[in-house]
C-alpha cells in the first residue's frame, strides 16, 4: 500500500465515509486529484469508492444484532477504536471478542507490525488474516449467526495454555455493581475465559451502554482494566469504576 493510500486510509477510520471535497480539503490536493486517485480503487482490498467519495471495506460487514437499545453512533464507535488502536504495541499477544466496537478496532490495526491476533469472531479473523505483520489465532467452536463469534466448549480448550497481553472486548451493559455484562451466555463464557488468560481486560463502551446489566456476567467491575469511552458518559457514572482502580480513558 502506497503513502497516499495509507493517509485516506487512516482518514476513513477516524471520520468513516469522506466526500471527495473533504478529502481534497484535508490532503491539500485539487478536487480532481482525488477524483482520478479514486477511480483507481475498482478492487482495493481496505478502501471502497463510493459516489461523491470513499468509505471504508468491510471482508464481512458486521451488523449487531437487535437489543432493547439504542445502537452506538458510529462517529462514537470509531472514535473509541481509534484509541484503543494506539495501545498497542510490537510483541503483543491480542485478543479480541466480536461484536461492532472489536471489528471496527480490526480494522485499525491492519498496518500494524509483529502483534499476534487472537479471536473468536469469524469476522475479524477474515479483516486481518493474511496481512505481512499479523498472525491470526482463530478459537474454534460454533458460529453464532447474529455476531460471527464461535462459541462453546472447544473456543475454551483453544485457549488452554495461551497468554494474551490486552484483551479487548466491547459490552451489552456495565456497571458498578454488575460489572461487564452480556445478552449471550454463550457470549459471555468465552469472553470470561479470554480474560482469565489475559493480563488486561480492556471494555471499549459508548456512553449507551453504562447503567445497563444484561442476562449474564462476563466480569466484575473490579476485574476491569481500563474503560475506554467518550466524554458523552457522565463523569459520575465513571467515578465508581475509578475508586474500584479501574483505569478510565476518553477518546474524546
């Protein structure tokens, strides 16, 4: 991938769908500069043309499935991904639940160098296997049709002597006195099991999502590592998290 490709590249992780105006605007290049660039991406693996602009390309396009809320705003999402991306470092063993906050995380890590990916959503393994600096282990088990993540008791025993650095998870519900919460049993035994063989358990959570508990633990409050989110959650929902020792971290 060339400099010009990776530069809208990050552009469209950080801002999602750019018109071509705006991609001119923040490039400093001509408007029909960035037509003609455009017009070349008929079957770029990471960039999507679209009419009047560019978005980002998805292997597999993950929609979440219904629950009693409202969806995260994608501008919330990417924000909050954007910033987990920048924890990690070269060495490291990462693991990844499914669900939209972990796959739009994928996708930002595409150009990274010497990390390891553990996942259990089909999805994520498809947006980053075969990529030179990124090694992809894939949890087997069932699929889960409405997430992509594979589930049950063979994703456990694939985790049988496996350390992971940072686990990133995103969540149905967190609170203080239920902690990270899942609508999935199935969901949430996995995921109780990538952190136990993780060092850090890090929940990547829109403002929706506090004050919500769900049918089945993942974790307790206490057990949580760090909270990214935005300044959309009010400060008091997150001081709680904060007098537990969990490390609480704003995208924006």
């Amino acid at each position: 991938m060339n400099t010009r490709d990776r530069q809208i590249f990050e552009l469209l992780c950080q801002h999602g769908e750019l018109s071509v105006q705006r991609l001119s605007e923040i490039l400093q290049v001509s408007p029909s500069s960035i037509r003609r660039y455009l017009n070349t991406l008929h079957d770029h693996p990471y960039i999507h043309r679209t009419h009047g602009g560019a978005t980002l390309s998805y292997v597999l396009q993950y929609n979440s499935i219904p629950v009693s809320f409202p969806d995260a705003d994608d501008a919330e999402v990417r924000a909050i991904a954007h910033r987990a991306a920048k924890l990690i470092e070269p060495g490291d063993v990462i693991g990844l639940s499914g669900g939209k906050m972990c796959t739009e995380l994928a996708i930002n890590l595409r150009f990274l160098e010497n990390i390891t990916i553990v996942t259990n959503a089909v999805n994520i393994a498809c947006e980053l296997v075969g990529l030179s600096g990124i090694k992809v282990m894939v949890c087997g088990g069932m699929v889960d049709p409405g997430s992509f993540e594979l589930v049950g008791q063979l994703v456990d025993k694939a985790l049988e002597g496996i350390y992971i650095h940072k686990f990133f998870i995103g969540t149905d519900g967190l609170t203080v006195e239920n902690g990270l919460t899942n609508h999935s049993e199935s969901e949430a035994e996995v995921a109780r099991n990538f952190a136990a063989h993780s060092g850090q358990t890090i929940v990547l959570s829109d403002h929706q999502k506090f004050k919500r508990s769900n049918l089945a633990q993942v974790i307790p409050a206490h057990k949580i590592s760090m909270i990214i989110t935005t300044d959309k959650t009010p400060p008091e929902l997150l001081q709680g998290f904060c007098e537990l020792g969990v490390k609480v971290l704003l995208a924006y």
